[in-house]
C-alpha cells in the first residue's frame, strides 16, 4: 500500500501480541460507549457551575475536581468525547467520501485529467494540515462542525492521493478492460468495478487518519478554533488549563491524557488492520 | 453483407512512456494492414512482446490507436463514445489470464446480468439467460450465485467466455486464452471455443504464441514480430512452407524461445559487436528481425520490407522470403 | 504542589513545554546591571504617532522617551519632566511650559523650545513630510480644540486651546506626546520610528523585531542617570514561558502573568508580586440601537444580572474589585455610593426583565478569544442566562472583534476594556462617551439616546473646571447621571496587570505597570 503523508508522520508503535491486542479495541469501544452515554452516566450537566469551590481536588462526588468555574471535570470530559469522535470520525469520513470521489477520477481516467488533478493535490500537500485547517476555520468561523469540516478538508488531499494510487492498481487490471469491452461507461468502471475493490485497503487506511484527524482537531480546539465555551472540547480543556498548570496541574493534563489515550488506541486497531491487509 | 468483418488501415499503437503530458511514446503497433473475413478463425502469432495483445485490443479499440479500423463497414476510432457503446456488444474479448479478467467483488451473476442489462435484456429474463450461457459454457446454474474465487482457472476462463458471449457478438478476440490454463484443460477450453465459434457462426481472432496449436485450429495465420505483421496467410501454407525466416524459426522451435532466452543471446553476440539489439523505443531503421536472420542482407539492415504478396499465398514482408519456388 | 519549592526547581518542573523561549535569553539577567522585561511582542518601529505594536507603543517608548509632563501614579497630578514648570492663563486656554535647562535628547541635540514645537507641528501639520500614514496624535492632545503652538522666547514652548481642557497637562504623559529629536526627523524623516531618538531615561542600544530592545541607561536624563545601567525588553508572549522565565531568573519584571498564577508566584522565594491599584475597567457595552436594548430597563437588567463576584473569583481569582460606575476607586471622580449603580442581583433583574415583556430575549455577546476574555465570557453568559436572557457568546480573534466592536450593526454586546495612561477623570469620558467619538457613535450607538446632549454638556463642563476639587465632584455626578439616566454599559470589574518582580530588583513602579505603563528609572538593584 501506498504511503500517505499522515504515514510518515506516525510514529511506529510497537506491536501487540497476544490478549493485548484486544486492549486497544476495548479501550476504543469503552470511549465510544462513554461517548454515546454521557449524558446518561455524566454525574453533572458539563456547562452548569455546579455550586463546588472551583479548582476542587479529586474527590468521591467529583473523581477529577473541578474546573475553574466550579463545573465537575469528569463530566465535562464525558462530553467532551463525543465531539472529538464526531470530529475525527465525521472529519475521515468526508475526506474518504470526498478524496475518494477525486482519486477515482484521477485513477481511472488517467491522462490529463489525472496530471491536473494531482498537481492541485501536491499544491494541497505543500500546505501544513494544520495550516490548511485552519486557513478554513478563519474563513468559517469557529465551530464543532466547522472543525469537522476544516480537518476534512485538510485530509482530502491524502485520500485523494491514496484513492488514486489503489485505482490506478486496478484499473490496468483486465476486468476493468472486460468491462469497458462489454460497453460500459467510466462511471460504471468508478462505482461498480474498481470502487469495490479499492474499499477495504482505504477503509484501513481511514481507521488509522482517525487518530491523526482527533489530534489535528485538539491542536486547533487548542488554539480556540473548536467548540465555543462552554462547550466541553477536550482540546480547548488542555488550553483553559494549561494557564493553572502551576496551581491545577490536572486541569490540563486530564483532558490532554484522553485525547493521547483515543489517539493511540486508535493508531493500534489501525495498525493492526494494516497488518491483516498485509500493508 | 459482403466484405471483410474487419478492415484495419495502418493502425499504430504508440504507450506514453513514464507519466504525465506530452510524453514520449514506445511503438507498441507499427502501422498496420489487416482484414478479418466473416467466419473464419484469424490466428496470430508470435513471441512475448510482439504486440499481439496490442494489436488484439486496437483492434476492438480498448486502447488508444490512430489509423482506421473498418467493422462491418463502419469506421470505429473516429466514432464518437455513444456511437462506439452500440458498437461494443458485437465485438468481444476474452482475455489471457482468467485470474484478472474476472472482477473478484461480484458474483458470477452480477457479472453476466450486468452485461445482460447493459445490452437491454429485461430483468425478468436475465437470470434465465445467464443460466443458459453458464450452460453453454459447460457450467451448472450452481454457479451463479459464486463469487470467482471459487471456481479453478478453467472454469474461470468459462464464466469469461459466457461474459463476452452475453453481448451477442459478431466477433470475439481470444488473447491466448488457454495458456494461462492448465495443460489439462488446455484442450477442452480451445474446443469449447470452436464449437461455440461454430454454433453461432463467430468470427474469431485467436492470439497465441503457439504455432503449433494454431495451425490445427486457424484458416489464416498472421505472424507478428516487433510490433509488425510479418507475414500472413492461410494456416496450411505457412505450417508447411512459411516464407518469413522468423515464421520458419517459430516452426522450427516449439515452444519458441522466451524472450529473455532471445535476448540473453542477442546480448551476448551485441558484447561481441556481432549483431545490434533492436529496441522499441529506437527502432531500427532497415528490417527488426535482420539481426538475428541468416539472410540478411545488407538492405536489409537499410530498408524495412513492407508486405508483399508471396506466390504461395498470403503475404510477407521480408526481401529475402523462403520457399519461393 | 508544597509552597517551599524553589524557583530553580520550579523552573525544572516546567522546562519542558518552555525551553525554546528560555533558549533565547542572553545571559544578562542577575549580574545586577541587567533588568529583563517581557515584551507580549516587538514590531521594532517606535514611531509615537502612530500605533505600531504592543510592545513598541506601550513599554519601550515609555522607558525610552519622554514628554512635557510625566505622570507617575503616585500622585493624581501631572509632574514636571522635559517642562520644568507650566503657567496657564486666567481663562484657562493658553499654557506655557517653561523648559528644563540643559537637557539634551540621546543623540546630545540640546532640547529647546524649538525642538519641542517641531514635534508637536508633526502632529498637527498634515503636509509635513515626516508625518506618518494615519497619525492621531492630534486627536490624542484635543484635536480641534488646539488652537496653536508658539515658543515666546528660547525656553517657553506656549500650548494654545480654544476652550479650557483642564485634562491637557495629564494627555501630555501619553506616550504618543514624547518629544523627538529634530536632529533624528531632519535625517531620517518618515522612518524616525525604526531610527527613533528621544530623551527617555533609557536609551536604545540595539532591537531585534520579535526578539529584543536592548537598552543603555541614559547620562543626561532630567531625573538623573538611572541606577541600572542596561534593560534588556524580552519578548516573552506565553504566560508560561514568563513564569518558566521569572521562576529561572531569566527575567527580571513582568506585567504579563495571568491572574490565576498570581498567589503561586507570591509564595515563591524571589519572586514578589507588587501591589497596584485597579485602574483597568472592564465594561459590558450594550448597543442601544437593537431592539432588545433600546429599553434602559432591559440594560439596567443586563447590569444587575452579572454576577461580579463570579467574575472576580473565577475570572481573576481574586485579583479585580467590585466596580462603581465609569470611574475606578483609584481615581478622581468616583464616589462609594457608585457601587449600589452597579449592583448585582438576579431576582431584581428576572423582575425587571418580567416587567419588560423581555424574558428570554437572545442577545449576542462579541469577546476576544485569548487572555482572560474566554473566561468572562462565560461567566458573563451564565449570569445573564440565569436572569432571564437568552446569550451567546461569539469568540472572536483581535481584528475580527475590533472590527465588529466599532461597527453597531455587527454586535450586540461586546466587552470593552478601559484602562488608564493618565489617570485623569476626563480620560474615562470624552474618549469614550463624548458624541464625537466613534465610540459613542459604534460601540454603544449612545448618541441616539435624548440624553445624550446632556451628557456632552456635563462633560464639557467637567473638563472646564479647573479646581481639582470642584472637577472631582463633577465627575462623580457624570458617573451618576451616566447610570442613571443612560446605562449605555454595564460596570463588570475593575482590574489591574498584577506585576511580578524578581527580589533582585526594587523601587519598580508598580502602579504604572498595573495599567500598561512601563517606568522603570527608579528600579535598582536590591542589596
Ligand atoms: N501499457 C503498456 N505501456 C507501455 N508498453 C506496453 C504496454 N503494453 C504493452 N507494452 C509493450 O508493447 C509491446 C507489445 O506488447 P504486447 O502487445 O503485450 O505483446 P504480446 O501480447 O505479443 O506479448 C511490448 O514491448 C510491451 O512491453
Ligand atoms: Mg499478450
């Protein structure tokens, strides 16, 4: 398989073995699970200043603190989980869909078209995805979907890079050639012939960008352009609490350990994806 | 209708090499000259590399080709992409190596009623004339429902068949469809091809690299070296008299020679200056095959020899052709 | 953490998310001759009359220029500084300031009152050649108001008004009123910023843009060669990275630390945290032209809503007061029984609000999304939202907010911070309030309401009133009648920059540096 910038970028992790490769699944489906029910298993509404001193220590009623304004911290992380994963799961999925669509053209049709769409993405690519990202949040304004969105954006490139590489794979291949002997147009040789069997490689692929998407989103959340406060965004948690680190020092380092904790979890079920795929 | 099925006027096959525009080309079709009659069973042959392939694929135009290719008198590359489309379901190919040819994500039904839809057959009756074709090609309506790894390159090469003879064609290329196979089964695909040829009244251009099995089957055999066509006619004659050296080689030398044996061999007279290695890319100027002919002359590394009518039938393009007399 | 912890060991616990700034400090820190200062950022053009950058405008050319007058934030008035003393006419119009004899800029080009009129001509005549692009200095000294400028014999530069500006002498410590070398403006004209020379205590030795000023101590400074002879200007714009840099010792004085550290540093050995008064206040500016607000009982609900206690807790953990109305306690013109203008109470507001018909009106609140803004942000929205209204809070980044700020058909609310180069009492009125002022005009849209005639009459009658006194007394009715009968803001708190010091160094001047003024002539090394 073709490497991707966001590739080059990993860091190599080690490789599980045995019961641990389970771990990060299970670490991966808790997180989604406390996602989903936040709401329900969240002890305190996440934006409501719930009457404690601020910056309270660890205790039974509150097991992270509180923050500065007095809201439970646990349960602002709670809710903090689902707009991460709504980022960079929402965020891989457009860039799949939408640099998927472009690196099918650009593979199958080949020729000029191909030449002039991979130009436009290596101009893309010369960008830093950060700076691509935010270029888009300072043009958008400053919202959970429009981080979504920005961080979609700055991974099409990569997906249309990569799109491109499996269907130009595939397209030499000669049921691609029966195909179009049998009288079928492009769109049907897109959708119908290679698409199919460019899915599973991408789809692996997608499941790694998901951890680099989720720290594109915290480092931006991190600069302000994320959610607007109240709202729990883990990535804006690390900011507010990065000023207290001196008399607070969990106020930043909580919500900075549940972002590493998605990210790497989801960088081992990646590679172990990759692995089956024989990537 | 009268006249040749096919008529091909210079048709010239260049591959872009390396990517991006305006790139240089490799020759993969010098300009070529050919007719197909109705009915009968075109062979072609010549080493790996000779551009059979090439030719088979320009000539149903599902590769980039200029000249003109006539089918059943209408002129095909300058047709227009819906024009082509109609075009497409009278001319077939089935390919060399059913391992690819097949996409591995369908069924062999979605495969064949994809094709069936495609020529306009109703939905009601598609499943029933899938099941007729996978007949016909010596399979049981068991498969429909089958992904193609399930099923042995044999069969593979079967279900290929029932897809290109879904469309109806007029005409099908066969691009050395049996040597991918296994020698077992070699035979009975070659003779389910001929039956079928006979039974619906085929044309059919059967590319092989095997002269041998060709001059069995085949009324003519055109004979490719580099990219050119070097000498045709009917199969009889150049089994028995062939009248270009490199005919007489390939007679003479079954299985003909892997290129990489023939070009370890020009390489080795190339260190000793003996002869020069021809090269699609720079081509040489007088005739491909004088390096490596015994009577080549010294127009022959000058001029490259166009075809010419030969007195025993058929056609060659060489200045110093065998069996004149 | 266990408060004996030591600044080195402090320093080590944080230097990993701050060595790269740390890294660029040169060693000049602690010989006892080098006082570091932490710039939030440094353009490297000092021109006066125009704005450039923070860290230009705001701390070096404080500490190396100097103007007429020189407020020193001990006492309330104007002292003497390139003017050795002033006489004003009877009808309180024409000023002449009688120059300190002897005095020379830094490139020993003596000071005279010809020298002075040079620099004050530059402000006003538009076809001098050495003017910059969208000079407001001339607004920042009266504008329309000055008449004139005329030097009646060698040492007396005379400043001519059309009425009576008793606020003229405190606009002369701005520091877009310092004076320029003639020399300097004949040689380098337009670009006097990038080769600036005047006659602060400091001179500059060397700037590197977005790095450092490094600056020498001045022989012939009227107030005397100050007693640290170099102060290196650092930019440091991370509040961690000061800390890091304070608790190393890498950085002498800062007034840039966030509010939230500032009981940490003070229990730090080394490091002190110097007491100054409140004189920024912060404003919640209510655009009378919405709908919504355009009712003075919905505003004055909008006042009584927040929740000031939660702001001075949670926003500057202790370190801001309890407003009165327009004026700070620390200046002329503010009364205690302002407090009660600025009252903060749910149930009155809901009540209000009730009577009003205007319980969950939605309104928009335009903020700044770095330093503490975020924070009252959100306190300002729960307060509201527990009255009754319906508030969201747009962050926005500094240009986007400014352009909105001034625009009343781009915000609703908007946070509007005010604090004082001069604390003269008239500084928190006209700038802000007087019809003129795009402000008035912008921000609140005020010059819609009836009242407002009245308003720029009580201003100009303050401001006429000569006698500290009876001007005093002013200002406290303006406060009143402000709240009263207008309410175009609501008073959040009052707050100040705390100011951390390195116990290396004493006589800082705390109060300047609580409100963006940066003296530093009288630091000198502790023994
Ligand atoms: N897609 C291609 N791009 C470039 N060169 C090609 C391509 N396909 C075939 N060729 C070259 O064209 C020549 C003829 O190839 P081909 O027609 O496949 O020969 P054959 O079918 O007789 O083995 C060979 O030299 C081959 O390397
Ligand atoms: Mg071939």
């Amino acid at each position: 398989m073709p490497t991707t910038r966001a590739d080059q970028h990993r860091f190599r992790l080690p490789t599980l073995t045995g019961a641990l490769r389970l771990l990060p699944w299970l670490v991966v489906g808790l997180l989604i699970f406390a996602a989903i029910a936040a709401p329900l298993i969240a002890p305190y509404d996440p934006i409501k200043n719930v009457g404690s001193p601020m910056l309270a220590p660890f205790s039974p009623g509150h097991p992270f603190g509180t923050d500065g304004f007095g809201r439970d911290q646990f349960s602002r992380i709670l809710h903090g989980l689902g707009p991460m994963m709504f980022v960079s799961v929402g965020a891989v999925a457009l860039a799949v869909a939408v640099g998927g669509a472009v690196g099918l053209i650009s593979g199958v049709m080949g020729g000029w078209l191909d030449w002039m769409i991979m130009r436009a993405v290596d101009i893309l690519m010369s960008f830093p995805l950060i700076l691509a990202a935010i270029l888009v949040l300072v043009a958008l304004g400053a919202s959970t979907f429009n981080l979504m969105l920005a961080v979609a954006i700055s991974q099409i490139p990569i997906f249309a890079r990569l799109t491109r590489a499996l269907a130009a794979g595939e397209v030499v291949r000669d049921y691609v050639m029966a195909a179009r002997a049998s009288g079928f147009g492009m769109l049907h040789v897109m959708v119908s012939e290679v698409a199919p069997n460019i899915l599973r490689p991408l789809l692996v692929q997608a499941t790694s960008v998901v951890a680099v998407a989720a720290l594109t989103a915290a480092a931006l959340s991190y600069l302000g352009m994320g959610a607007r406060p109240p709202e729990p965004d883990l990535g804006y948690m690390v900011k507010e609490g990065q000023e207290l680190i001196f008399i607070a020092p969990e106020q930043t380092i909580l919500p900075g350990l549940v972002i590493a904790i998605f990210v790497l979890a989801i960088s081992f079920c990646g590679d172990q994806l990759n692995e089956r795929e024989g990537g | 209708m009268t006249g040749p099925l096919v008529q091909i006027e210079n048709l010239t096959v260049r591959y872009p090499l390396g990517g991006g525009l305006g790139a240089r080309g490799v020759l993969g079709l010098a300009p070529t000259n050919l007719e197909v009659q109705r009915g009968e069973l075109l062979a072609i042959v010549g080493e790996s590399g000779s551009g059979k392939t090439t030719l088979g694929r320009a000539m149903l135009r599902l590769i980039p080709a200029e000249g003109a290719i006539h089918f059943d008198g209408t002129e095909i590359i300058g047709l227009g992409r819906r024009e082509l489309a109609q075009m497409r379901s009278r001319m077939q190919m089935i390919f060399q190596d059913p391992y690819s040819s097949l996409n591995p994500q369908k069924t062999v039904g979605r495969t064949l009623s994809e094709v069936l839809a495609h020529v306009g057959i109703p939905r009601a009756e598609r499943r029933a004339r899938a099941e007729e074709l996978l007949s016909q090609v010596g399979l049981g309506a068991d498969a429909y429902p089958r992904l193609p790894r399930a099923f042995s390159g044999g069969q593979r090469q079967r279900i290929a068949i029932a897809r290109a003879l879904a469309t109806g064609p007029d005409l099908v290329v066969a691009d050395e469809p049996v040597s991918a196979l296994d020698v077992s089964v070699q035979a009975q695909v070659v003779n389910l091809l001929l039956d079928l040829k006979a039974e619906r009244g085929l044309t059919m251009v059967f590319i092989s690299h095997d002269l041998g099995l060709v001059s069995a089957i085949a009324d003519r055999i055109g004979v490719m070296y580099f990219g050119r066509l070097v000498e045709i006619g009917p199969a009889a004659r150049l089994s028995r008299s062939p009248a270009h050296p490199y005919t007489a080689l390939l007679n003479d030398s079954m299985p003909p020679p892997s290129v990489a044996a023939a070009r370890a061999t020009l390489e080795a007279a190339a260190q000793t200056g003996a002869v020069e290695l021809p090269s699609l890319m720079d081509p040489p100027r007088g005739c491909p095959f004088a390096p490596r002919c015994g009577h080549a002359s010294a127009s022959c590394r000058e001029t490259p020899p166009a075809l010419h009518p030969h007195p025993a039938g058929g056609l060659v393009a060489c200045h110093h052709p065998l069996n004149t007399d | 953490m266990n408060t004996s912890i030591t600044r080195r060991q402090f320093a080590a616990l944080m230097g990993g998310t701050t060595v790269a700034s740390t890294l660029s400090l040169p060693a000049f820190a602690q010989d006892g001759k080098t006082l570091v200062f932490a710039l939030p950022g440094l353009v490297g053009n000092f021109e006066p009359h125009t704005w450039v950058g923070f860290g230009d405008t705001v701390h070096v050319m404080d500490t190396v220029a100097r103007g007429l007058t020189h407020m020193d934030f001990d006492n309330p008035l104007p002292q003497p500084a390139v003017a050795e003393s002033w006489t004003i006419s009877d009808d309180g119009t024409v000023y002449d300031f009688t120059i300190r004899p002897g005095l020379t800029f830094h490139d020993d080009t003596p000071i005279d009152a010809a020298a002075v009129k040079r620099t004050f001509d530059r402000m006003f005549d538009e076809t001098d050649p050495t003017r910059p692009d969208a000079s407001f200095a001339a607004d920042n000294l009266g504008g329309a108001n000055v008449k004139g400028f005329d030097t009646p014999d060698d040492m007396t530069f005379r400043i001519m008004l059309n009425a009576p500006d008793a606020a003229i002498l405190g606009r002369l410590t701005r520091p877009d009123m310092i004076i320029i070398s003639p020399t300097a403006l004949e040689q380098h004209g337009k670009e006097i910023g990038l080769n600036f020379v005047s006659c602060g205590p400091y001179k500059i030795s060397s700037v590197t843009p977005n790095e450092r000023a490094v600056l020498e101590a001045f022989d012939n400074f009227y107030g005397g060669k100050p007693a640290i002879e170099r102060v290196v200007m650092q930019v440091i714009p991370e509040p961690v990275a000061q800390m890091t840099s304070l608790a190393s010792g890498d950085l002498d004085v800062t007034n840039l630390i966030p509010h939230s550290n500032v009981d940490r540093l003070e229990a730090m050995p080394g490091i002190r945290i110097e007491q100054s008064a409140a004189f920024i206040s912060l404003t919640l500016a209510m655009n009378v032209e919405v709908e919504a607000l355009s009712n003075i009982n919905v505003r004055r609900a909008v006042s009584l809503a927040v929740d000031r206690q939660a702001i001075i807790d949670e926003v500057f953990f202790g370190k801001a007061e309890m407003p009165g109305y327009i004026t700070p306690a620390a200046e002329q013109g503010y009364a205690p029984e302002h407090m009660e203008l600025s009252r903060s109470d749910t149930e009155a507001a809901r009540a209000l609000l009730e009577e009003a018909g205007a319980v969950g009106t939605e309104l928009t609140l335009i903020s700044e999304n770095q330093g503490f803004w975020p924070r009252l942000g959100q306190v300002v929205e729960r307060s509201l939202n527990e009255a009754g209204f319906v508030v969201t809070v747009e962050y926005l980044d500094t240009g986007t907010f400014n352009a909105q700020l001034f625009d009343k058909t781009a915000h609703e609310l908007a946070f509007v911070q005010r604090s004082a180069f001069f604390p003269d009492p008239d500084g928190r009125f006209s700038p802000l309030y007087g019809s003129s002022t795009s402000a008035a005009q912008e921000i609140t849209a005020q010059t819609s309401l009836p009242e407002q005639a009245e308003l720029d009459a009580r201003i100009a009658a303050a401001n006429a009133e000569s006698d500290p006194e009876a001007r005093g007394r002013l200002y406290v009715e303006l406060n009143t009648f402000m709240a009263e009968q207008m309410m175009p803001v609501a008073a959040l708190v009052n707050t100040f920059l705390p100011v951390a010091v390195s116990d290396d160094i004493q006589g800082v001047n705390a109060n300047a540096l609580g409100t963006y003024r940066t003296f530093l002539e009288n630091a000198a090394p502790a023994n």
